[in-house]
C-alpha cells in the first residue's frame, strides 16, 4: 500500500540526499552540502512523524532510517572532517601531506554507525536520548564546513588546525557514547516542566545564531548538551 510506504520514501530521500551531499563534499562545494543536509534532516524529522501520524511503523522502516542516517549523518560529516583536516595538513607541510592523518576524519563514521547500531536495542531510547544523536553531531561538521568555507572569523584558526579537528572527532566520538540522558522533542513535551528547556533551547539558538552567525552550528550541539545535562541532573 502506498499508505504504509509514504515514511519510507521520505527515508529513502535522506538517503538520496546523503549521497549527493558526499559528492559535493568532495568538489568542495559546502554551500550546497549545507542545503543537502538541511533537507536531509528535515526528511529524517518527518519520517518518523509521518508514520506515527498514519499509524504504519515497521520494523522494516527503523532499520532503513538507520542505514539513511549512517550515510548522511555518519559517511558524510566523516567526508567533511577528512577534508578539513587533509586542508589543515597541506596548509602547514604541503600539497599530498598527512593524508594517512586525514582518513582520522572517519573515525567519526565509526562512531556514529555504532551510535545507530546501539540506539536500535535499545528500549531506554523512545522518548529521549542516551548519548549525543547523531544528526546533532552532525551540526558540528557542519559549523566548521562553514567556517572554512567563509575562509575567516574568530575560529578560522582553530578549524585550520588538523590536530584540533581530530580532538573534535574524538569528542564526539565520546559525546555520542556517553552514559548521558539527552532531551528530544517527545521527552519534553510529555512533561510540561521540562518546555521551560526546550524554550532555553530555542532561545539560544536564535541568539547565538544572531550573534556568531555560521560559527552557531558549531556550538549548538554543546549548547544542547549542556542544557540536557542540567535537566536530568535537576530530574535526579
């Protein structure tokens, strides 16, 4: 039935996505990576919406989400922190140097397919999270794809440095397996005390958008953890 199918196909167009996005990550074109996994994004949002609004989960559309997920939140943010850090090494020592370092990048592909492996057995995970999701990660890769791309700002310096991006890799790494309980939208809105976060949320988002501009993508997901752990740490 075309009923039951309808959050497939919008799983299916993430995935699409995805992979059009990793070509553009490897021509250098990060303006139309960044609209790529926007769309992505919203399309990984609204399956699982679509499919509660019709009423037609399936074991079948979980796992595909998954796979969708490991191309576009875990292939192609890998892709991106690769490039920034094959740029960083050329910068200082030259063309064709440290590309061995540069594949340091795909750790966070690893990190995110186990984040997506685990995530599936796991029942504590309906309603919010365990550990940094990976889309939300994903906004990191994309703050700093950003950011080189403008060629300037405050943390140009930092994004230009391979060795800080491949910390940055680890930290997410550990982010997405922390033993942390992390908000989602079903999590706070079954608790009316806890909108008081989800606006906090909004808020700052908005601002530092307003006031870093692209630099905010590479801050919101610590806003967001940040935020996470005062709610739960207040909760126990």
């Amino acid at each position: 039935m075309i009923k039951n199918n309808i959050p497939n196909l919008l799983t299916l167009a993430n995935l699409f996505l995805g992979c059009m996005a990793l070509y553009f990550v490897f021509t250098q074109q990060y303006s139309i990576v960044f609209w790529l996994l926007l769309a992505a994004g919203l399309c990984d949002m609204f399956d699982g919406m679509v499919a509660r609004i019709l009423q037609v989960h399936s074991v079948l559309g979980k796992e595909l989400d998954s796979l969708a997920d490991v191309v576009s939140f875990g292939v192609v943010p890998g892709a991106i922190f690769f490039q920034l850090i094959r740029y960083g090494l050329e910068s200082d020592f030259g063309m064709g140097s440290g590309i061995v370092l540069a594949f340091g990048g795909f750790l966070y592909t690893l990190g995110a397919a186990l984040r997506l492996a685990r995530f599936n057995i796991d029942s504590r995970q309906t309603t919010g999270f365990i550990g940094l999701n990976t889309p939300t990660a994903t906004i990191v890769s994309v703050g700093a794809m950003l950011i080189h791309a403008n060629g300037q700002g405050m943390f140009f310096e930092f994004i230009s440095n391979a060795y800080f991006l491949l910390g940055l890799v680890i930290l997410l790494c550990i982010l997405m397996h922390a033993p942390i309980k992390m908000f989602g939208i079903k999590s706070l809105t079954a608790e009316p005390n806890n909108r008081v976060i989800l606006m906090a949320f909004i808020v700052l988002s908005i601002l530092a958008a307003i006031v870093f501009k692209g630099i905010a993508f590479l801050l919101l997901p610590f806003i967001y953890v940040i935020l996470s752990f005062i709610l739960y740490r207040k909760s126990s």
